[in-house]
C-alpha cells in the first residue's frame, strides 16, 4: 500500500502534464484537484504542482489568472475537512468533558474560554501566515476548528493566505519557463532543509499553546 502511494505521489506531474495535452479545462479541474489533496493528504507538495502549472502557462497551454483560480479553489477547499474535523471537538462538548472530568486534569471549563478569547486574539494571523509555511499549512486549519473560528473568517484570511501563495508558486513557473527545473532544485532544497525547521518551529509554537491552555491562569 506504501509502494502505491509513493507511486502515486511522484506520478502526480505525470497526470497534470497528460491532463494539459488533452484540454485545458481538464488540465485545470487535475490542478484544482492535486491542490484538494495537497491540503488533505501533506505529503502531497503544491510546491510542484502551481510552479509546473506556471510552467505550462509560459507555454502558453495554460491562462495564469484561470489556472490560479483553480488551484485557490482546490486548496480552499482541502482546508474544510481538518477545519470541521477539529469542530467536531466543539466548545460545548470540551466544557461538559472539563466540568466532569476536568479536575483529573487540573484544568476547567472557564481555562477553555481563556484560551479561546487568546485564539480569538491571535486566531486571525495564524491563519494567514500558516497558509504560506511549507509543512504546518494543513495543521492551522484544525486549531482554528478546535476554537470555532467562524466559518466565514477563517474562509477569508485563509483564501488571503493560500492566494498569495498559489499566486507565488505559479508565477515562478512561468518566471523561469524552459529552466523550470532550477525552481525543482530550489523546492528540494525547501523540502529537505528548509521545510523541517519551519514545522520545528511550528511545533514549538504550538506546544507553548497547550501548555497555556493546560496551565495558564489555573484558578
């Protein structure tokens, strides 16, 4: 199963360059979906498909401002599944598990607003900035259902964040054209250096959040 889903993974510019040599509207459905998967399944790397998608925009089989419609929607709506699966741990459910079972845990039902409100504070900014971080842009989407960030929000500055960052990778693309293949040594070098320090450091931030949620302004 492994074996496949590698296969899978390195075959997805194979699909979208035969998508491209079929229509263009397929070429763009193939990209929408690639970016679909690409915020549910993280391995999957938009950092190959919008660049690749540019590449066949400097070609001129592909129009930029469609191509990156189709790969902002794809990605908007990759981000709904983690966001309504962190919902489905909503505040009303952790209140009535913290009031019962809470004291096991020295925390309360009134430690959860705390955090909360801090979310509601900060909420707005993680949201967008996480949205161009190579590793940690599917995770933001599940704290921001944990504290019920309103739909419409999190809509916003999520379509905010993924657009300058589709929008970057295409352009890239076309920048580079025939030497497209520079971009793919640059993204390795993202992908195996770069992109482990920033989840690192991701990581840090979010444990410093739980500790705050489990220990911050304890009554």
């Amino acid at each position: 199963m492994s074996l496949i889903f590698v296969n899978f993974l390195t075959s997805i510019p194979d699909y979208i360059s035969l998508a491209v040599e079929k229509n263009s509207t397929i070429a763009y459905l193939t990209i929408c979906l690639a970016m679909f998967l690409e915020n549910i399944i993280p391995p999957i790397p938009s950092e190959i498909i919008m660049p690749l998608g540019g590449f066949f925009v400097y070609q001129q089989k592909l129009n930029f401002y469609i191509l990156v419609f189709w790969g902002l929607l794809g990605t908007i709506l990759g981000s709904l599944p983690w966001y309504y699966l962190g919902r489905l741990v909503n505040e009303k459910r952790l209140s009535n598990f913290l009031d019962k079972k809470g004291k096991y845990l020295g925390i309360s039902s009134s430690d959860l607003s705390k955090s909360k409100r801090w979310f509601d504070k900060y909420g707005v900014s993680l949201v967008f900035w996480g949205r161009l971080v190579p590793g940690i842009r599917t995770l933001i989407s599940v704290p921001a259902g944990i504290e019920l960030m309103p739909l419409r929000k999190f809509l916003l500055w999520t379509t905010f964040g993924s657009l300058i960052w589709v929008a970057l990778l295409t352009y890239s693309g076309y920048l580079f054209g025939e030497n497209y293949p520079i971009i793919q040594t640059y993204l390795d070098q993202i992908k195996y250096f770069v992109k482990p320090i920033l989840i690192l450091i991701f990581l840090y931030f979010f444990i410093r959040i739980l500790i705050r949620f489990l220990k911050k302004n304890r009554a």
